[in-house]
C-alpha cells in the first residue's frame, strides 16, 4: 500500500466539490457575522373600539388607547388608557341615537368606562333585534371611526343540552363530566357562530376556539361537545374545559356576520400563537375605518340552562 505523505503547502488546494456542504455553510456564516441593533421605536397609540349590540340590549362601546407591545400592564395603565368624553352615535337606519359615557366598579375594586344608551333620551334609544343593521360612528381626538354590522336571524338551533361523564383515570377526575350539544344548521351557506358558557355565578366566558362556520355542517343536525369557556386572564389549566358534578351551566350561542367571525378568528389564532416560535404573524381583521383596532359585532343570541346532577 502506498503512503500518502503531508504536505503543508498543499493543503489549501482541496477542490471545494470535496469539501462538505455543512462544512461549507458553517465557514460561511461565521465569515458573515456581524452585530445586529434594532432600535424598536414606540408607535403612536391607536384607538381601540370594543363594540356590540345584542337582541333586546343596549349598545355597548368601550373605548381605549393601545399600548406597546412591550409596555408594562397594571390596573392604573389599563385606567388610563380609556377615552372619555367621545361623541358616538349609533343608527338603525331610522332612528338615531347618543350614546353617553357610564362606568360601573368590578368585583376587584376597579371602574370600566363604556358607552350605552342615554337613559335620559329614551325616544331614541336603541336596543337590538334580529335582522337589523346597524351603524357606528365615533368622533374622538379630531378623529372619525366608522363601522356597521347586523344582528342575524338565529339559523342555528340548539334541539337539546346534555351531560356525559367522562373517561378517567386518576379518581379525583371523576366528578368531571363533559357538555354535549345537538344543534341544526339551515340549509345554505354563510352562517356564522360564537359560543360562550356560564357556571353557576360566574360570568359568560368564550370558548378558547368560540367561532365557527358552517362550511362542513350545512343543513344537518349534529352533535358536538362543548367545551367550557374560559378566562383568558387566568393561567389555563389542562382539564378546564370540563364541567364538574353540581354547576349549573348556560349556554349562549350567538349567530354573527362574516366581518365579526373573521375578527374572532383572527384574534383567538393569534392568541393561542402566544410564545411559538415556529407561527406565523397574524393580522387582527377589523371591520372599524380609519385603521382603528377592534370591531363592532352583532350578535343574535339564543339560551339554555342545564343542571349537571351530582
């Protein structure tokens, strides 16, 4: 066998065809290092609109300031950024009503500022029916925002609410059961949902996925399970979309619009794309002008109460 001898001379004329495609990768981008600054400007705050009508309710705007992406939360931030003394008027194509500002105090001591109908003024005020349409308009900082939706008939009915237990197999899980639901769709495409539950006391809580199409159900009846709706301020828990033995539980299940489903759609994808690196950016759809975030949604809602024996 022949020896190959070193040569130091020669060791820089190995063809690059012989040479690792890793390898080659690896001196390039080491060669390519440099020091990357971004210098992340703070945006100027946009107007945040939060607004619905429900059939037999009042409007309800709240009204707030964004904040950046980076800034600080706490309850006197969040108080700051709501926006007194806006001007908005609500229409059904008829009558014409002002909305004032209100406030009420939560159970934590702290006061939300909305918009609703003046009591004052109740030959014009508005409440929702199925149907209707409606326009917004708000006038704030020399601004003007403006947005419409509808309040759809019902087209999806709920035929029947119950419980089942479910499978467990750690014995402290055994007062867990699980919410199922037979509903019917109409024939024809373009009906639109959002559902929320209510347990005993508490409020009315969406779904961590509250919207749906009926791109696959049309014109049937079927049967889901539904899960418990949730507080997106709390840490979620692994088995918090189950029910437990004893609670009394209410479903709400509002029909909306397309511009509504596609807000909601968008928001909770975005929401549960919180800390993956691997997600795509998602763009809020908003169906407010003058690129405001947020939205105005109807909402055509219908109830029903289940006790889930013990």
């Amino acid at each position: 066998m022949k020896r190959l001898k070193f040569n130091p001379r020669n060791t820089f004329f190995l063809p690059l065809s012989r040479i690792p495609y890793t390898v080659l990768c690896i001196l390039f981008f080491v060669s390519c290092e440099k020091d990357i600054t971004i210098d992340l400007n703070d945006p100027e705050p946009k107007i945040v609109v939060e607004a619905s009508i429900e059939n037999n309710q009042p409007p309800f705007v709240v009204l707030s300031n964004s904040l950046n992406y980076f800034s600080k939360i706490n309850p006197e931030i969040l108080a700051a950024s709501f926006v007194h003394n806006a001007e908005i008027f609500i229409s059904d194509g008829t009558r014409t009503h002002k909305l004032v500002e209100d406030s009420i105090v939560d159970v934590q001591g702290y006061t939300l500022y909305f918009y609703t109908n003046n009591r004052n003024d109740p030959s014009t005020a508005i409440f929702g029916q199925l149907g209707v349409s409606y326009s917004l308009e708000i006038n704030t900082g020399g601004e003007v925002f403006k947005a419409n939706t509808t309040i759809p008939d019902t087209t999806k009915i709920i035929d029947s609410l119950w419980w089942e237990p479910i499978p467990v197999i750690d014995p402290e899980d055994s007062n867990k059961t699980k919410l199922m639901i037979k509903a019917t769709d109409r024939p024809g495409y373009g009906d639109y949902v959002r559902y929320y539950t209510k347990v005993n006391s508490q409020p009315f809580f969406p779904g961590l996925n509250s919207v749906y199409d009926d791109q696959v159900i049309d014109g049937t009846t079927y049967i889901l399970p539904v899960d418990r709706g949730i507080n997106k301020n709390v840490e979620l828990e692994e088995d918090d979309v189950f029910f437990t033995r004893g609670d009394t539980v209410t479903m709400k299940l509002s029909a909306i619009d397309k511009a509504v489903y596609d807000f909601w759609r968008t928001s909770e994808f975005s929401y549960q794309s919180i800390g993956n690196p691997f997600s795509n950016p998602v763009k809020i759809l908003s169906n407010i002008s003058n690129n405001a975030l947020g939205y105005f949604g109807g909402y055509g809602s219908q109830f029903r109460t289940i006790v889930i024996s013990k």
